[in-house]
C-alpha cells in the first residue's frame, strides 16, 4: 500500500447543510481512507489518512462530486504526522471562533423526496415536511451556525427512533440531515377557521374544499404565510383583492406541472430552467390570450408570475386541487409578510376564511424571489426565498467588515466581509413601521450569523430615508455616504464581477442627487471608487412633489407644458379638470421640484395616451406603457442632446412627438413603441459622445426603468451594434433591492484605496 499520508483539509463555501460531510464520509470510506469530517464555523474541516494515490483522488473527486447543492469556493490543503488511525467518522461540530461559514438557501423538494411524498407505501406517504440533505428549510429555520439541529427552528422536535436510525447511517441520504423528521417527530399540519381554532377533518383534504367553495385560504409556507383562492375563480380572485387593499398589482400563481404552466403563458428553454430550478421563484411570463385564469388575478397585464411548487406542503395540496391557484404574500398591501402564527392570526383574519397552518417556527420570514429571463439570462426583479443568504463574491477582498444599509424602497441590506457580500432577504418599503422593524432585527441576524462587526457603514446621501437615519445611530463605525445612482451603477459592477470604469446609464425614478436636486435619468462616467456625472435626461418639474409619482397626469402636464402643447384638447387635460392649477404650480419650484427621472418620463407619455393618469403601485403607468408598446415597429421618434461637458438630454421631443402622432390618429401600441425606440436610440446616442470623449466602450445599465424588457432589448442591441460592451444584472435586482450592493463595493474600493 505504500508510505501512509495524512491531510489536514479545508473546505468553504456553500458545504453545511448540503450534505457534504455525508459525502466526505462516502468518499473517504469507499477509497479506503481513514480521518475523520465536521463543521465549525469556518465550513467543513477534514482529516484523511491513507496511501498517497488514494488521498490524491479524494481531493480531485471532493470538487468534481461535490453534492448538488454545495457551492465550494476554496479548498486548502496541509501535510500534518500520519497516525495509523482505521476507520473514518463524522466528528462534533466545533462552535468556537469567528464565524465564516456559509449558510445554504431554502431548497425546493428533490425527486428522492417528492418520489416518498406521493408512494402510499412510504412511511412518508403524504407528509408535507419531508427534506432531506438536497432539500427543504435552511436559511428561514436557522438561528445560528454552526448550521446543526440545535441551532435551527427543528431543536423543538425531538427525533424518534427511525429518523435516529437515518440520521447516524452513512449510507442514507438523511445521514446528518439536520431538519429530517417524519410523521412520528415532526411537525404537524392543521386546519384552523380565522380565529385559529382547529376544525375537523384531514387538514389538506379540507383545504381544498375551501379552495373549491372560492374562499380564501391563508397557508403557513418556509418564509411566511401566503393567502391563496382558485385562479380560475373571478369572484374569489376579486374577493382577496378587495380584502387585501391591492386594488391592481397582480397576484403571483402557483402551478402543479410544467405541463400546467404552457396552458398558461409561453415557456422557452430559459425560462422552463428558471421556473424548474431548486430556487423555484415566480417568473414573469407572457400570457397566452386564451389562459384560463380570472381577469382580476393580473387585470390590464399580459403577463402571469408564474411559479412550480417548492414544498412537500405545495405538491400536495396542488396534487389534490387540479386548478392554478393564486399564491400571495400574506400581507395586507404595502406591510411585510406575516410569518408568526399569532400576528399572523391577528393581520390576516379578517382577509383568510380559513388557515392551513403547522408547528415548525419560521425565523426568518422570506417572501418569494421574482425573476424574469432576458435574453436567455435570468435578472432578478426581487431577490429572496432561494437565493438568500448566498453571497455575492467579489474579486477583491474587503479591507474592513461593511454594513451597506440599502435605499428606502424595496429595501435590502447587505454585510460585507472577505470576498462576500451577504444581500439581503427583500425587506420592502421602510416607510411601513413594520417592514422597518424587520429592517433592523434583519441586520441584527445577518451579523451574529455572519460574524460581522461593521467598521464601515455606507448609506445613501438622501437626509430623509430611513435607512440613512439607521446607518447614523450605528456606534463606533466609518459613514460612507453614496450617491444613489452611483450605487446603482456600482451594483451592476459588483454583480459582473469588475470594478471599471464604465460608462454607467443609471435610468429610474428618483433619487436624491449628488447636487441636492432630484435625479433619475443619468448617464456617469464611474467606477467603484467614484463617478462624474456627464449627461442627463434635461429636468422637469414634478408639480405637487411626490404626489406627482402617484398621480402620473401631474407630469404629464409639466411635459407638456415644458414642449408647449397645453391644448385643451388633449384627452389627459379633459380627464383632469384641474391641469390648469397644476401647470401654474409646476412653476413655482418649491412646490414642483425639477426632476431629471426616466421613470417620470414614462408615466407622463402613459397618461398622455389614456394608459393611467393614477397609479396603485410603483411603476403601474410605465409597466402598463410596456405592454401597449408594439414591439413589431421599427420607428423612433428624435430626440436633440445639448450641452457640454455634461450632456442633456431633451425628453419634452419625445413627447412633442407623442402628442403629433396621438392627434394624427396613429395606432396607440406604435406610439408606445415609437417612444420607448427613441429614448432607446437617444442612450445609445449619448453613450457614442461619452465614448468619444474618454475612451471607454463597455457601458453598465442598472435601475429599475431597466426591468422594462422593451427598452433594455432596444438599448442592447443598439450598443452591441455599435460595438459596445454591455454589462447587466443576473445577481441582484437592478432596482433599488441591488442598492445595498453598490453601497457595499463602494465602500469597500474606498477602503483599498485608502490603504
């Protein structure tokens, strides 16, 4: 056999709860080799013993085999004495020092444990919590690391004599599988009317009869609770909307098959990958005209959200109803996610006929993540259950642990430290009292999870949002402030693994400037270390403030009478009786701040053409003119760029424009379209100047005006040809859920420039 070696291994990344010390165990003991495996709170430590040619293949086959759902970033390896030791064991965790470890995302079910679920003859017939170690509850059921029962939400639920068995036995796919249960130790499903009080009967056979009479049934899942009706049921679909207070943004759908969703929407390749992945997130599809689902489910969209069942509790309750049904977040509008029983009782009972409800306690409440497929790439829209806390990795190291607080709407955080950034879970809108208590004990769980002690906070320049007043108040800590659409930009670098610099087109709603005034339509010259602003969308007042975000034919009349159209007329001044008052105010800055806002833009164009003069949720008008846009026409309207050094950018011709084809009768889908194909034209237009003025070819796109696939295509294809590199987001949202990101790798390159 040869001289025995032995070696002391190292292995991080993504390795605890995944199954790795199981496959460490199998590995060594079918190449002969002795040692031992745990967790700590670094990742998994190893030592093996044995002939040199088989300790050789163990390293190779340790990264080429690791288990599906590890991620291994480094393996470090050291010579240490040969003991003669025989055998190989799975050695107690070690929960001493500073934590690094990696903690795993929550995990759709696998075959192996979808295959138990639906065989009558397993002892896990029909249970809806059944995991193993390539699937179920992670990151919502942790509390600490290292990631070991005691540390999780399952310390309550004592193992019975079989799943004891599975759990010790190397050869199972439970062996150290931390929340393994079954029907005799786990946790347990019931049926409850909305005061809580347990009803009779098989509790998942009961839930779709409420489902099937067309009430609404609230539903305990991995990050929180969800209310679901039949999709195909107008009344019911309309009852939890008005019940909810969301009056228009659409309702996500749960289906039980791939087979299911094609009867819904079209499903290529890429977008059958995404909605099929272990993350298993809504994606945003086109809808198929003769979809059976209830108008008031998506009403005015032509798109569904779409998502496949990612629990045991899921497939059976779908594998017993044979419809689509509604899946939302068990909120009411604008609050965060319920996930404690009683406040979920209490927020939920006046919306829910009745609970489908269990015993296993959530930590960490999570909504779904959001994704949609552009060109055959996934983008987040909102990214959290199955993807978080996964990190961001950068290329460089962070001199010192970050904070990066995040923006004020659609709120993530992240902390920051070595080569990752830990994005949040989303947290939502921090204007809500709610969402912003799950703001903070959010950050108070990401560092003792992750060990972070910030020495630098990084915050937005806005005075006012929260998020900045929170990033204050933190003791004994650098404040990094960053410009908005800086951050933005600075996200799209992180996310792609660069540090610039780049031509950064950062197109969104608002955002505070780096001159005190509000920007939103930018065009930077930046790195991670800092911008210069070299063009913009030319400003325009926003008459009334903010109240001119939620009422859309506000702005329209500050175009308009910025390009000299306010004619009586138009329908969107006939509709609004008041524009006059309005127009008058529009000039009086204190009351109508100039705004340099893409997102504004949009909502002035969407409420010219009759699409929304008010909107019920962010970015309604923009998303609703996206999907009048006819995508088959060519034409764009011009649009004149002035100025020098900083450019500007002349959005009143787009709608000079709009308004002379609105009144020479044109097809309203190709206005919409003529306009998004000219200010597509005009970015590319300014991306040509800022190139011939510094050199630089690679161009970053990042905000949410960004998520409107009709522009971004136009946008990407116009720069690739003209021999522009394009850089866009596939990690993080390029809305504001991917500010905390900038935020972090800013502040970071700050602080290596320093030293």
């Amino acid at each position: 056999m040869g001289e025995l070696v032995r070696k002391r291994v190292r292995v991080e990344g993504i390795v605890q709860g995944v199954g790795f010390r199981p496959f460490v165990y199998s590995l060594a003991t079918g190449l002969g080799l002795a040692g031992h495996v745990g967790n700590d709170v670094h990742g998994v430590f190893v030592e093996v013993e044995g002939p040199a040619s088989g300790i050789r293949r163990f390293l190779r086959m340790l990264r080429e085999q690791a288990p599906p759902l590890a991620v291994v970033a480094r393996i470090s390896v050291a010579d240490v004495a040969a003991v003669a030791e025989t055998g190989f064991r799975v050695v107690d965790s070690d929960s001493t020092g500073s934590r690094a470890a990696l903690v795993s995302s929550d995990t759709a079910t696998c075959a192996d444990c979808l295959g138990e679920i639906t065989d009558p003859e397993d002892r896990r017939s029909a249970y809806p919590f059944t995991n193993c170690t390539h699937c179920g509850p992670r990151f919502t059921i942790v509390r600490d690391v290292p990631y070991d029962r005691p540390n999780t939400t399952m310390a309550g639920f004592a193992l019975c004599a079989r799943c004891e068995a599975e759990y010790r036995d190397p050869a199972n796919r439970r062996f150290h599988a931390q929340p393994v249960c079954c029907p005799d130790c786990g946790p347990r499903l019931r049926l409850t009317d909305s005061g809580g009080v347990a009803l009779q009967g098989d509790p998942l056979i009961e839930a779709v009869a409420v489902l099937a009479r067309g009430e609404v049934l609230g539903v305990k899942g991995l990050g929180g609770y969800h209310l679901a009706v039949d999709a195909t049921n107008s009344d019911a679909a309309a009852t939890l909307r008005k019940r909810k207070h969301r009056e228009d943004k659409p309702f996500a759908v749960m289906v039980a098959s791939v087979e299911q969703a094609r009867s819904l929407c079209a499903i290529d390749d890429a977008e059958q990958a995404a909605l099929t992945s272990r993350r298993r997130p809504i994606v945003l599809l086109n809808r198929l005209p003769d979809a059976p689902v209830a108008p008031s489910v998506a009403p005015g969209n032509h798109q569904l959200g779409l998502m496949l069942p990612y629990t045991p509790l899921h497939h059976l309750l779908l594998r017993r109803f044979p419809r689509p049904i509604v899946l939302t977040s068990g909120n009411v509008s604008d609050e965060p996610i319920a996930y404690l029983d009683d406040d979920a009782l209490a927020r939920l009972g006046d919306i829910a006929d009745a609970f489908l409800v269990h015993d296993r306690p959530i930590h960490v409440r999570t909504d779904d993540s959001v994704v949609r497929v552009v060109g055959g790439r996934t983008m987040p829209v909102r990214r959290s259950r199955g993807y978080v806390p996964e990190p961001v990795t950068l290329p460089w190291p962070f001199p010192q642990p970050v904070l990066a607080c995040g923006a004020e709407l659609k709120n993530t955080f992240g902390v920051a430290k070595g080569e990752h950034v830990f994005v949040s879970h989303h947290i939502g809108d921090l204007e809500n009292y709610e969402t912003l208590r799950s703001f903070t004990a959010g950050i108070e769980h990401f560092r003792r999870l992750f060990d972070v002690e910030p020495r630098v906070v990084a915050h937005d320049l806005h005075p006012e949002y929260l998020s900045t007043k929170y990033a204050a108040e933190v003791d004994g800590a650098e404040l990094v402030g960053v410009q908005h659409h800086h951050a933005h930009i600075a996200s799209c670098l992180a996310d792609n693994g660069e540090s610039g610099p780049v031509l950064g087109v950062a197109f969104d709603g608002t955002g505070y400037g780096g001159d005190g005034s509000i920007w939103g339509g930018e065009f930077l010259v930046a790195d991670l270390t800092g911008f210069r602003r070299q063009g913009h969308l030319e400003p325009v007042p926003l008459p009334g403030g903010t109240t001119a975000i939620k009422q859309p034919w506000r702005t329209a009349v500050a175009y308009l009478a910025e390009c000299g159209n306010l004619s009586p007329d138009l329908d969107v001044l006939q509709r609004n009786a008041n524009w006059a008052e309005v127009a008058a105010l529009s000039r009086w800055g204190r009351h109508a701040p100039p705004a340099s806002s893409a997102g504004r833009l949009f909502d002035a164009v969407a409420a010219i053409l009759g699409v929304r003069d008010l909107i019920n949720y962010e970015g309604q008008a923009a998303i609703e003119l996206e999907q009048l846009a006819d995508t088959t026409e060519a034409g764009e309207y011009p649009v004149s760029i002035s100025g020098g050094p900083v450019l500007r950018v002349r959005g009143s011709d787009l709608v000079r424009s709009v308004v002379a084809d609105l009144r020479a009768a044109t097809p309203l889908p190709v206005i919409a379209a003529r306009f998004h194909n000219g200010l597509a034209a005009a970015v590319v237009d300014v991306c040509g100047r800022m190139r011939d003025s510094t050199g630089i070819g690679t161009v970053a796109l990042s905000g949410g005006v960004f998520q409107n696939l009709v522009l971004l295509q136009r946008v990407t294809m116009l720069l690739d040809r003209n021999g522009f590199r394009t850089l866009l987001h596939s990690q993080v949202p390029p809305n504001d859920g991917g500010i905390s990101l900038g935020q972090a790798a800013v502040a970071g390159a700050l602080c290596r420039a320093r030293r």
